[in-house]
C-alpha cells in the first residue's frame, strides 16, 4: 500500500474533496451532457479506491461513511420512491414530472423528477463499491485458505 | 344422488381412519362396516323395482370431456352388491384377523378408500370416470400389498403391480385419448351406438385390452398377482381375487358390445385368457403354500372370465356374469378360510393344514364346501355355472377362435378341478407332524368371539354357495337383467340339473380326470425357481435402471468446462444454420472504418488474445482492462460519450474486483489441466468467432424499418426536460430496465458481502474446533 | 460496421468462449469479462451507424442512442456478474486452496457405477411371505 | 388495473430496500410477508380483471404513449403466472422462516429473497425484450447469491457451475436481444412482430435459434440442461423449492412468448423434437440417482420436457394444455421439494441409502409426499393427470404418435422413480439416523410443514377446480394466439 505521508495529505485533502464535487456535478448535468448517475456514482467510487489504496478507511470530510449496507437501501429506496410516487397521483410508475421554480438571483430553475432517481443510482453505485471494498476488500483480505475443511 | 354420496362416504371413513381415529381403528372399521352395509342396501332398494337405470353425470372439465358420469344399470348393481358384501364380511373378519397388529389403522383407511374406488368403477358408464377409479385402486392396492413394509418382499411385489397395472393405465389411457379424440365421447353406450371400426378404433380396443389384461392378471402379466400375495389375508381376499382383478373383467364387459366384431380382439382375449387359464392352473397344482394355490387359481379363474366376456355372445355373457358372482362368493370363502387355518396354526403349507380339521372344524368344512364349488361339482353354485360356459361355447360360432376357447376351457376346467381336489386331500389327510400346531396355538390364544368371528365369513360363503346352487334357477332369473344390461340378448337362465346333454357328459369327464389328478398329485412338490413372468419383470426392470445409468453417465459427466462447450457450439450452430439459409454470409456490408477506430480495435484484439495466451492471472486481469480501455475509446470514437466514460470507470472498478480477489489467492502456481483437448476448445472457440460476427452483419443489413430512437430524439427535450438522450432513455423512457440494473448491481455487492461472511463464519467455527481439539 | 469492428467482436467473442472452457475459475472470470465486451461492441457496432453523440443541439447525424443505453445497462450488469464470479473464485480458494471448478461428485458416482450393473438382488420366492 | 401491474414487481423491491435499512430480524420476517401479501392481493386483482373482461392489461412505465418505451403487459398468461409465483414465493418463505437457517445465517436472504420475487415478476410482465433481460439478470443474481447462501463447499462448487453456465446464457440473451435490434430496430414485443416477419429467413431463423438457446438453458432443455441436477440439490431446501418450481418456468414461460408472439409456429418440429428427447433424458437421468433431490431435480427436465413438447405440437389445444402443465407443475414441484427438505432437516441426508420408514414415523408427511408425488406420475384425479392427458389428447390429434409414445413411457419411468423414494424412504425399517428425535416430525417444525401443506393444498384446489382453470387456460392459449390482439392493445392502452 502508498505509505507515503505526502501522498496521504494530497488525497486527503484535494482529491476526495475534488472528486466528491465532481461526481455531484457529473450527475447532476447528466440529463443535458454526458454523464449521470452512474458516471457520478463510479467517480466517488473511484475516489474511495483511491483512498482505500492509501490504506485508509473510505471517508468524505474524515468522517466514515455511513454504514454501506444502509447507503445501499438508501439509494434503492430513493429510487423506487421517484418511480413509484406517481402511481399515488393517478399517474404511471416512473412518470416524470418538470418544476420550473424561480429562485431569487439564480433564475428559472428546470426541475425534472427524474433527476431524483438519478441520484437514488449514484447512491447505490457508490454503497456498492464500499460494499465491495469493504467485504472483498478488508475483511476478504483477512482471511486466508482454510486448511482443515472439514467445517465447510 | 345417493350413490355418488355412497362413494363419497367410503372416502370420508378412510380419512377419518388415517387421520382422525388413528389410536381407535376399531371404532373407523365400524364405521366401515356401516357404510358398506348402507351402500349395499341402498343398491338394492335402488335396483328392486327399478325400471330405468339411473344416469347422472358430473361436470368436472367438460372442455375435455372429463365428466363422472354414473349408470346404475342390472350390472352396476351386481358389482356394487359384491364389493359392498364382501367388503362388509371381509372388514368384519379383519376386525379379529388384525387384533394385534399395529397396521390395522392404515389397513381400514386404504381397505374403505380401496372399496370407495372400486364402488365407483363398477358404477362408471364411461371410460373416463372408470379410468380414474381404475387407477386409484392401483393406488390402493400397491399401499395395501406393501402393508407390512419391512418386509422386503412385500415392497418388492407391491412395486409389481403398481407398475404393471400402472403401465396398462397407461396404455389405456391412449386408448381413451384415441376414441376421444375420433368419436368425441367416452360414454359406453355412445361408442355402442357409433360402432366404431377401422384401425384407429382396432389399436384403441387393443390399447384397452392391455390395460384390462394387466388390471386381471392376464397374460404375459399375470405375474404380479401370486406376488400380491405379500398381502395380509384380508386384502388378498378382497382386493386380488374378488375385486380389484375382476376390474379388467368389467371393462371388458362394458367394451365388448363396442369391440367385440373388430377383428382383433376376438382372437386377443381368446388367446390370452386361454393360455391364462392354462398356466394359472398348472401353477396351482405345483404350489405348496395354500395361499398361493389360491392366487394362481384366481389367475386361471379370471382367465375364464376374459374368455367369457370378451367373446361376445350373448350366451357366454350371461354365463359369465354367473361364474363371476358365484367366483367371487367361493373365492373370498376360500382366502378368509386359509386365513383362518394361518391364523390358528402358523402355516399355510398344504402338507400341513391338514391339523386344521382338529382346531377349526366349523371352517374347514365351509373350505370345503367352497372348494366343491370351485371344482364345479353338483348340487354347488360353482356347478352350474360352469355349466352354463360349456354350454355357451358349445353354443357358439366363432370358428377356429370358438374352438380354442372351448377347448381351452375345457382343459382349464381339468386343471381347476384337479387344483381344488388337491386342497381338499391336503384339508381331509393327516399331516404328518402335529407338533407346530401346539406350538402356535399359544400364541393365537383368540377369544371364543374372535374365532367366530373369524369362522362367520368363510361359513356364510359356503353356505351361500350351496344355497345358490339348490337355488340356481331363481338366482339365475336375478341375473337376467345384469347381463342384459350388457348385451340385451344375453337373456338365459341357470338350473342346478340341465339334462343330459354335451355339455354334462364333458363335465362328468373333466372332473373324473380332475379328481384322479389333484388325488394323486403330490403335496410337497416345491417349485425351485421364481415364477417366470416375476424374473421377466426384474430383468426390464433392472436393465432399464443400468441403462438408463449408462446413458445418465455420458450425458451429465459433471464437469463444468464440457457443459460450457456443449453450449457454446450450440450457439455457434445458429448463425451458421442462418448463414445455409440465407447463403453463406456476405461480407460487402463491411466499411473500411477510419485509421484511427482500425488503431483502437488492433490495441483491443492483441490485448485480448494476451488474455488468452499469458498464463498468468494477474496479468490477465491487467490485459482485460487494456480490452477495456481500448473499447473505451472506440465508443468515444463512434459518438458515445456516456458509454465510453462509463466504460472507463467501470473498467477500473473491474481491475479492482480482481486485484482485491487475486491479492488473497496468492498461493496458486500449478495451472488446472482442462480434460478438454486444447484442439477441441480452439475449434469450438474459432466457430463461436466467425459465426457470431457473421450473423451481426447479416442482421444489420436486414433493417429496413427505423429505429425506435426516433421517438426518443422527438420527445426528450420537451416533454423528458433533458437534452442528453442516452441519459433520458436512462432515467425516463426506459427507466425501468435502469430500475433492474441497480437491484442487479445491489445484489451482487450482497452476495459478495454473503460470502465473506460465510468465510469469516466458517473461519471462526474451524478455530474453535480447533481449540476444543487443543484443551 | 467496419472491418475493425468485425474482426474485433471476431476476436473477443473466440479469446471469450476459449476462456470460458477452462476449470480456472479466474480465467473463466476473464473469458466472462472478454466476451462481455465482445457482446457490447457488437450491439453498438450493429445497432446504429457512427455519428455525433446524440446529445439535442449537437450538429451533424446523431447515433442512435437506443443501443447506447441498452449497452450501460450491460456494462453495468456485466460488472455485478465479474464481481460476484471473482468473490465465488476467492471463496473457493479459502476451501481448497484454488480456483479450479471440480467435477460433480454424484454424477462422477454415476458414471461409476455404470459400469458396475446395479442389481435388485436375489429376489426370494414368495414363499416366505408373513402375513 | 393497468395502475396495478406494476405493483408485484415494485412492492417487493421496496420491501427489499426498506429491509437494508431496518436489519431486525423479526422487522425483516413482517416486511417480508407483507410485501408478498399485498403483492399477492393486487396481483389477483388483475387477474381477476383479466379473468373477467377478458382484456390485456397495460401499464406504461413513464406513462409515454405507444410502444417505444417500457411496458408491463399482464395477458392470461403472464397474471396467472404471477399470481401463482406469489402464492409459492409466500409459502415457501413461511417454510425458509420456519426452517430458520437460511435467514438467521444471513442478513441478506430477506432483501435478496424480495428481489427474485420481483425478478420473477418482472419476467412474467416484461412487454420488451431488454427489460426481460433485466428482469432475468435480477432473478438470476438473486438466484446466484440464494444458491450460495450458505458458502460451503458443495455449494460453492455447485454455484459456480450454475453461475458459469447463467452467466453464459445472459451473454446470449443479450446478444440476441441486441441483434434483434439490429435487425428490426425495436425491442418491443407490441412492434416486433411485424417487423420479424419481415426478415430474410436465414436472419430470422439464427435470430431465433439465439433465443431458443437462451431461453432453453434457462428452462433446462436437452441438451443445455447439465447445469440443473448438479447445482440445484445442494442449494438450501427452501431455495431450491423456489428454483425448482419457478425459475425452471420462467424460462419455460419465455419459451411459449417465443414460439407464439415473436416466430409464431416457426421451427416448431425442433421445439417438439427437443421437448421429447428432453423428457426421455430427464427421466434416464432421474431413475439413475439414488439421492432424492437429485431425482427430484431430473424430474424438473422431464416435466420442462412435456411442457416444450406441448408447446412444439403448438395450436389452441396443445397450447391450452401446455400453459394448465405450467400451472400444475410450479406448486407439485415446489412442494416436492419441500417435502423433501422436511426430511432433509430431520435426517440430516437426502440420500435413499440413509432414509427409510418415514411413513411409519410420520403419516402425514407421508401423505403430504404421496399426493404431489402422484400428481407428478399423472395419477388421477390429480392436476398432473389432467394436465398430461391434455397433452396427450393434443399430441394425439396433431398425430404426434412417436411424442405420446415417449410420452407414456416417461410417464411410466416417473412413477417407477417416485415409486423408488416412496419404497426407499418412506417404507422399511425406521433407520436409525432418523430416530435423534423422538417426538413427532411435523410436530417440531409447524410453520415448514404448514407452509407444505399449503401448497398440497393448491394442487388439490388446481385439480377440483380444473373446469374453470382449464377454460382460462384455453382462453389464454387464444390469447396468445391472436397476435394482434396483443399489438393493438399495448399500442392503444391508456
């Protein structure tokens, strides 16, 4: 693993917080320009590899993520909400709905509904890439070849 | 309607007796015996004065024609009468017969379910209806046979008849399905009206032969019924000799008026029941164990039957409806009494009974009294109806079928007389050791109201074989209109003393020959081997289960990388079968692409083939990213950012996954040898290549029609809000199949969470048998 | 679909299968990740001609976006599949040792005893029947 | 309705995520059950709707007009497929519940059970031939990881064999998928008929063998089968009950969209020519086996085998006989093997070496074994009798001699082989390994014998209420039939 200090600090302190602002981005342009969900999940993803490479706990701002397991359900939730919310309106499941809102100094403001699944995939994407770091990762690491087989 | 309510009723006490009076079998016996004997009187005030025969049907699946349709005809209420009357004796007599046995509860819920089907197939005035009740008894039976299922030979011979008369459903079944589907109906008396002919209805006849011929013991399959034997007394007495057999008998009573002129079946059920007949009763003669005298008589009495009803003349139906009652009275007579004498001494061995006469004197003349009948001698109902078979075969005209059958019946009769003569001599002669009588005599230390008990079946069917016989014209006047209702010119009638004539003078001369035979043949002679037909039935059986293991061996070898080449050449066969089709695949489809996509696609095909030729795993997982990357690029080239961004990242994550994986399994150096030669797995690899390519081209000139994306660009800015028409397709139009693919993706990070736990679990539990083995 | 690309999904599709035949359970993972690639490009490659990313607003022909989509979704997939295999690889390796798939055990009985004919045995007359 | 088509599939994915938030154990049970319950109750509302008006019903995902976006289509066949996947799904949970290893060894069987429900849903409902691909890749990943559940070694071995040879079908799944679109440029079922009849012959055929051999690795079809026997027996029972009865069907279900919605009537005399030799080798393989979940797993390939020969014969009759087959067989099956893990769980082995006299120490068990096991061997008055008489009747009037021969003879080798666990198992000397308790075997495990009873219980009502379900049956096959029918109603629905 990098053990070097200076490497350390720099993920720390510029790449997780570029990549974190990235992935947003990303996936918030994604229903004009390339990108989305997925490509914004898998970059903070990739920023956890990253920090997880350095030999450190994947964290954003230093604080540990939240348990994976529940990022996950979080994510799945978030996005079977959007798909189904509208079957409680009379509509179908996954009909979109825009806003257009205005803000004070920013302007018309287009809002899709849709972008609210988008982010339920981000999440799931990026608890599934803690998951497997995590599991296949650390604790996988942990264990090595059972000799007495007998038990499995 | 009250008789379908009676069947219902039989299967109501037997769930009763197996589910809710398990600890109290006696009281669901009792319950039985009321509902046998309701049953029966109900038949009968049904049929006195009845001048119609009551029809009813019920709707099950009419789209196929699957309705119950129940008759209650002259016949009818004849086999209803038997099965309920002997049901009712031969339940009471198990009362006793079954005092100390455990199986007594299950005994009383398949006895009532086995007497609530056969009531039903009796009552069938349709293949369909009886082919359900057919199969049940099969049912029955088999769980009947195998009562004492610890021992091993009455598994083996309830496997028998079940797949015996099994296999006959089964042909029978095609039968039903052939006339069906020609004549729209199952109904008997329909298909009489349609007289049906030709080969269809030749191979159906044929088909309901051989299912008739199973179900009564005919042969080649009159094997399994000695073999049923295994039973306890009451069910073979019931189930194998006045019943469940005569099953095969009714269909083909109900379908020789529909068969009887197409060519075959005359000669089928002639032959059959003649050699039947033949066989049944030389086996008779040889046997030793009482029991089994009495089963191979049975197969010889029943190929009587088969001779008599499915002939055709009116003459030899009625006869058989006469011979079947009177059969079935001394038949069930018979059982019950070795029954007794097994009960009472502990043995059925013909040199033996003999001790009987000291122990149970009321019984053993009731034996014999039965045995006389089935011997066919005057003034016993067993005479005349014999009797009244010569004199319809006599009667006959059929040729050179007529004949055999005469005179197959004719040596039949010798056999059976000898058989019956020969039971007798065993009962009547001193035995030469006495000694195991005392012995099991304590053991069976029976009540005086057990042994009566016992004794009161097997006396009321000598006794009523004799009265039938003083009584044999009345009886027969009874059976006019059963037999009748068959065939209305089956109108005759019996008498105990017919006048000199043919037939009487054969009798006398049969039974001279008979009587010196049984007298003199030997009661110890033991057949050495087992019974031919059984042997015939492990050999098919046995080389089926070999076969069949030898065919399993090569088709599922259980090794992975040969299932996944059987699947891949198949998948190659389907372009290539498109390819003989179409002509072989054209290749002026193909563009010479640009310098930069051909750069791209060269890094991407030297990297795989790396894949493939470096042995090494981790740098095979480093190649597969180059494929990756490379691929990457090309989508970027082709106008897909999304996909090739995506591409990028999920390329890397791939890396990852295996560097993570492959960091563990850092022990493995040796290279698995495949047991697929290397030259097979190139081939099969090279035809998936070529062929998959070819049918890509072959399918992307075939478009004509637009693509649906057009719908897509019209609709994803106004009505969608979003620009990006990957991304909308992505999150709106098809964002149900996105939905899938993050459940996919949840899962599996799941199932890799699930199996390193299972690894840590499975750690944890090594360790401490391990520190258990230590302290 | 040009030349390249053809040879190209050739080339992944055959380097994919010939993987897939191997008892290495890495390598079947690779085969796995081979083929799955070969299986994009040629939805790409024969589901829309190349142009412009269809983006609304961009000049030139769009590519058809439909495959594109269908293809993320595979890539995707095609990720959960690999992941989930290589664990199912390392798992087997904390058993026994590597990575190799082993033969059925009860079909390998089988074929055993195919070759031994299974007999009912000695059936015994019903003689000795008890009642 | 159309409001509701969705719901089986949507309802136990929430479940499913609701259940990686809240890890209780007993929380997970409740969720659980209630997902399968409500599930259930709108999925035989639709049917009930559909029973009734005959109609198809649509929902449009995204509410888009049309057909070029996703749709759910819940024809005769697909609601009463579903609706009788859920009535299994939900027993068979109550008997995994029982049985208590599978989800107090793992915190992940309740979610991952959630989403083969509504993979399994998914499937049955897909109107679009990229989104069954997904909702294959569902129920299998959920499938892989149920396989796996317990990550010993029979059952990493096993898995792996499973997950190589799905894997592989995925690949060819979506490579026939793809090529389709090539091809016509849609992948919706309500436009790609008129445009695959359009092709060139030898591009529709090869089209056509991909799905054929897609589908038929899924359905376990001779000869791409060899996956079944050697993975499915050493799942945990209450997996492979579900397996057994469903997933099986799923692709057996596809198979019949195949052969009458996309290449209606083409290559049937391959279809009817595999569906035979795939009940005569199943069969061979099942009587060769002396472990009763391996029989049982044979038998799944000779039943799947009449199914795809019904479907080969193709017309109303045989189609109608095939789709009452598909009825029957998903409860016989299920329970078999539930039975089968009852005893599992009380002898500690499944092989007819190690288990005898269950009859004597357990009657009702008996009972519950001899009723779907008869069923299978087509005894009347059974469901598994009318639905092979059915087909043979259909086999029979298409003059298909040489089909209802071997069908017959299967029919026969079944009951040899039923007959071989009922003598093995259920008859004979109580064995020893079977007396480590002493009280009674159903007694101990109420929920896992009721959740077998339960489903008894459904194949009896299949077969007395055989009338009414044949004639829905036959309505569905007309369905099927009718093509545009199931055009113009994805295309105009609201």
């Amino acid at each position: 693993m990098i053990k070097s200090k200076i490497l350390e600090e720099l993920i720390d302190r510029w790449l997780t917080k570029v990549g974190t602002l990235v992935a947003i981005f990303i996936t918030f342009r994604g229903h004009n320009a390339p990108g989305g969900g997925f490509a914004g999940g898998l970059i903070l993803g990739a920023v956890f590899v990253l920090q997880y490479l350095a030999g450190q706990q994947p964290t954003i701002r230093r604080k540990p993520i939240l348990n994976p397991e529940r990022l996950l359900g979080f994510g799945l939730l978030l996005a079977l909400v959007t798909t189904a919310a509208p079957l409680f309106v009379g509509g179908a499941p996954l009909e979109s709905y825009i806003w257009s809102i205005t803000l004070p100094q920013i302007g018309k403001v287009k809002i899709v509904s849709s972008t609210f699944f988008d982010f339920g995939v981000f999440f799931v994407v990026v608890a599934v890439v803690l998951l497997v770091l995590t599991f296949l990762g650390t604790r996988g690491g942990a264990i090595s070849h059972e000799p007495t087989d007998g038990v499995g | 309607m009250v008789f379908f309510a009676a069947v219902v009723a039989h299967f109501a006490v037997a769930v009763l007796a197996l589910i809710g009076l398990r600890r109290r079998p006696v009281i669901a016996a009792c319950a039985g015996l009321v509902v046998l004997a309701g049953t029966a009187l109900v038949v009968a005030t049904q049929a006195i004065g009845a001048t119609s025969a009551p029809r009813k049907t019920i709707e099950w699946l009419p789209l196929l024609g699957f309705n119950f349709t129940f008759q209650v005809d002259g016949f009818a209420v004849v086999m209803a009468l038997l099965v309920s009357l002997l049901g009712f004796g031969v339940l009471a007599f198990s009362i006793a017969y079954f005092e100390h046995d455990a199986t007594f509860t299950r005994f009383v819920g398949l006895f009532m379910a086995f007497a609530g089907s056969m009531t039903g197939l009796v009552l069938a005035e349709d293949l369909f209806t009886m082919f359900i009740f057919w199969e049940l008894t099969s049912v029955w039976s088999f769980l009947l046979i195998g009562l004492h299922d610890k021992s091993e030979v009455a598994r083996r011979s309830a496997v028998r008849a079940l797949l015996t008369t099994g296999a006959g459903g089964l042909c029978m079944l095609v039968g039903i399905g052939l006339l069906q589907n020609q004549f729209d109906t199952t109904s008997f008396a329909q298909l009489r009206d349609l007289a049906p002919t030709g080969t269809m209805a030749s191979v159906a006849a044929s088909l309901l032969l051989l299912g008739a011929f199973t179900k009564s013991a005919q042969f080649p399959f009159h094997f399994w019924l000695p073999g049923a034997m295994a039973a306890p007394t009451p069910v073979s007495a019931y189930l194998h000799s006045a019943t469940m057999v005569k099953a095969g008998i009714v269909l083909l009573a109900r379908t020789a008026p529909i068969f009887g002129d197409t060519g075959v079946w005359r000669w089928w059920v002639v032959l059959a029941g003649v050699i039947t007949m033949l066989i049944g009763g030389w086996r008779a003669l040889r046997e030793t164990d009482a029991k089994l005298v009495l089963a191979h008589s049975t197969v010889s009495q029943l190929g009587l039957l088969t001779v008599l009803f499915g002939i055709g003349s009116p003459y030899a139906t009625y006869a058989g409806v006469a011979h079947l009652v009177a059969h079935a009275i001394f038949k069930a007579g018979l059982f019950l009494g070795v029954g007794v004498i097994d009960h009472e001494l502990g043995t059925r061995d013909v040199s033996k009974i003999g001790a009987a006469r000291r122990a149970v004197p009321v019984s053993v003349v009731a034996i014999g009294a039965c045995l006389l009948s089935m011997a066919g001698i005057i003034p016993l109902f067993g005479f005349a109806t014999k009797e009244k078979a010569l004199v319809a075969l006599l009667d006959a005209e059929f040729g050179l079928v007529g004949s055999i059958a005469l005179w197959g019946i004719v040596a039949g009769s010798v056999l059976s007389v000898a058989y019956s003569v020969r039971l007798l001599h065993a009962l009547v002669r001193t035995p030469n050791d006495s000694a195991s009588h005392d012995q099991h005599h304590a053991h069976h230390e029976a009540s005086v109201l057990m042994r009566s008990t016992l004794a009161a079946p097997v006396v009321v069917a000598a006794v009523v074989s004799l009265g039938f016989g003083f009584a044999a014209s009345t009886v027969g006047s009874w059976l006019v209109s059963p037999s009748s209702a068959l065939d209305v010119k089956a109108v005759s009638k019996l008498a105990l003393w017919p006048g000199i004539n043919d037939a009487l003078l054969i009798s006398f001369v049969v039974i001279a020959i008979g009587a010196v035979i049984g007298w003199k043949a030997p009661l110890e002679s033991k057949l050495a081997q087992q019974p031919r037909g059984e042997r015939v039935f492990d050999v098919v059986y046995d080389s089926t289960i070999a076969g069949a293991k030898r065919i399993t061996a090569v088709i599922q070898p259980g090794s992975l990388p040969i299932y996944v080449g059987i699947t891949l050449l198949l998948v190659s066969i389907a372009p290539i079968s498109a390819a003989f089709v179409d002509g072989f695949g054209s290749l002026s489809g193909l563009t010479s692409g640009t310098a930069l996509e051909a750069s791209v696609s060269i890094i991407a095909i030297v990297m795989a083939i790396g894949v493939a030729v470096l042995q090494s795993r981790f740098t095979g997982a480093m190649f597969l990213g180059g494929v990756g990357y490379a691929i990457a690029a090309l989508f970027a080239l082709r106008g897909a950012p999304d996909l090739a961004v995506t591409q990028l990242l999920v390329e890397t994550l791939t890396i990852v996954v295996f560097l993570l994986a492959l960091r563990a399994m850092t022990r493995i150096t040796t290279r698995p040898v495949s047991r697929f030669p290397q030259i097979t797995r190139m081939f099969i690899a090279a035809t998936v290549g070529i062929a998959i390519p070819l049918l890509a081209l072959a399918a992307r000139d075939a478009r004509t029609a637009p693509s649906a994306s057009q719908d897509y660009f019209a609709r994803s800015v106004d009505e969608a809000g979003g620009r990006n028409v990957v991304n909308v397709i992505l999150v709106d139009f098809r964002g149900f199949d996105t939905m899938g693919e993050i459940v996919v993706l949840a899962i599996a990070a799941l199932g890799v969470a699930n199996l390193v736990r299972a690894a840590e679990q499975h750690r944890r539990a090594a360790i401490s048998v391990k520190e258990v083995a230590g302290s | 679909m040009s030349i390249w690309a053809f040879a190209l999904i050739a080339v992944l599709f055959a380097v994919g299968s010939y993987l897939l035949m191997e008892r290495s359970l890495t390598r079947v993972a690779l085969g796995v990740g081979v083929i799955g690639n070969g299986v994009n490009v040629l939805i790409i490659a024969s589901g829309s001609d190349a142009g412009e990313a269809p983006i609304i607003g961009r000049e030139g022909v769009l590519a058809d976006p439909l495959p594109q989509a269908l293809v993320l979704t595979a890539i995707v997939i095609g990720f959960a599949l690999l992941t989930f295999l290589m664990t199912l690889a390392w798992r087997n390796w904390t058993i026994t040792g590597n990575d190799e798939v082993e033969d059925d055990v009860e079909d390998r009985m089988i074929t055993r005893r195919a070759e031994q004919t299974e007999k009912l045995g000695d059936v015994p007359h019903p003689e000795d029947v008890q009642t | 309705m159309s409001s509701l088509v969705a719901l089986p599939i949507l309802i136990p994915l929430v479940a499913a995520a609701l259940m990686l938030v809240v890890r209780n154990l007993f929380a997970q049970r409740a969720i659980s059950f209630a997902a399968l319950l409500s599930s259930l109750a709108t999925a035989t509302a639709v049917l009930v709707d559909v029973w009734n008006t005959g109609d198809i019903a649509v929902s449009r995902l995204g509410g888009w007009p049309g057909s070029f976006a996703i749709t759910l289509v819940s024809d005769g066949l697909s609601s009463v497929l579903v609706v009788v996947a859920l009535v299994v799904t939900a027993t068979v949970l109550l008997f995994a519940v029982g049985q208590q290893t599978p989800d107090e060894h793992s915190p992940y069987y309740h979610p991952v059970y959630m989403a083969l429900v509504a993979g399994i849903s998914q499937a049955f409902l897909a109107g679009d031939l990229f989104n069954l691909f997904v909702a294959f890749e569902v129920l299998l990943m959920a499938s892989y990881v149920l396989l796996t559940l317990e990550g010993n070694r029979e059952q990493i071995r096993s898995g792996t064999t499973y997950v190589v040879l799905n894997i592989i079908e995925s690949v060819v799944l979506v490579m026939a998928v793809g090529l389709i679109f090539a091809a016509t440029g849609t992948v919706s079922f309500a436009e790609l008929p008129e445009r695959i009849a359009a092709l060139p012959d030898g591009v529709r055929m090869g089209l056509h063998l991909l799905l054929l051999i897609a589908f038929g690795i899924k359905a376990a079809v001779f000869p791409l089968f060899s996956w079944l026997p050697d993975s499915y027996p050493t799942a945990p029972s209450s997996a492979s009950a579900v397996f057994a009865g469903l997933l099986t069907k799923v692709g057996v279900y596809c198979l019949i969209r195949v052969q009458t919605l996309l290449f209606p009537g083409e290559l049937s005399n391959l279809v009817m020519v595999v569906g035979v030799s795939t009940m005569a080798i199943g069969v061979l393989g099942a009587i060769s086996q002396h472990d009763m979940k391996r029989i049982l797993s044979f038998h799944i390939i000779s039943q799947i085998g009449y199914m795809v020969f019904g479907l080969g014969i193709g017309g109303a009759v045989a189609i109608a006989a095939t789709i009452f087959y598909l009825i029957h067989h998903i409860p016989v099956k299920t329970s078999l093997f539930l039975v089968e893990g009852i005893i599992e769980r009380n002898t500690g082995s499944s092989s007819l070496d190690d288990v005898s006299g269950l009859a004597r120490k357990s009657p009702l068990l008996a009972v519950l074994f001899l009723i779907p096991a008869m069923s299978l061997a087509g005894f009347p008055p059974l469901s598994g009798f009318l639905a092979k008489f059915a087909l043979v009747r259909g086999g029979l009037s298409a003059e298909q001699y040489i089909g209802v021969g071997v069908a017959i003879v299967v029919s026969l080798l079944t009951l040899v082989s039923m007959v071989k666990i009922w003598v093995g198992a259920f008859w004979g000397e109580v064995a020893p390994s079977s007396l480590n308790n002493s009280g009674g075997v159903l007694r101990q495990h109420r929920s896992m014998a009721s959740a077998t009873a339960i489903l008894v219980g459904f194949t009896l009502v299949i077969a007395v209420a055989a009338g009414p379900l044949y004639e829905f049956a036959t309505r569905a096959s007309d369905q099927l039939l009718d093509i545009e029918r199931y055009i113009s109603a994805v295309r105009s629905a609201s």
